[in-house]
C-alpha cells in the first residue's frame, strides 16, 4: 500500500480504507489542519473583492422576496 506524508506533522500515512483519518495521521492533524483554515492561516488565494461589489445595489430592497 502507498504511503504519504501527513498534511500536519509529515508523518507516513498508508492510503488505504484503514487509515481512518487520511489524509492525516490522526484526529488530532486533522483538528489542527481545521483550526488553519478557520483563522484564515491556510487560504486559497484568489482576487480581493473591493467594498463596493459586496455591497448590495440600491436597486435592491430590503423587503423579502413575493412568491
């Protein structure tokens, strides 16, 4: 069976239906891998939406949608 390296701390890690928390070596990478993205120290880069464009048109009201 092949073996990689642990996103985390690059420990091997067989790529098999066994290996319960692959890619990662354990439950605990895997909950640091989380915590990363979630304050934003992994990111996938991409272009930064200016203020303007989040901003929603005055064309649109504040009223919810009829059906």
């Amino acid at each position: 069976m092949p073996t990689f390296p642990c996103p985390t701390c690059q420990r091997p890690v067989e790529w098999s239906a066994a290996a319960r928390w692959r890619p990662f070596c354990s439950e605990r990478c895997r909950l640091i891998d989380l915590g990363a993205w979630m304050t934003e120290q992994h990111a996938i880069p991409g272009e930064e939406i200016s203020p303007d464009v989040a901003q929603p048109s005055s064309d649109e009201s504040d009223d919810p949608p009829r059906h």
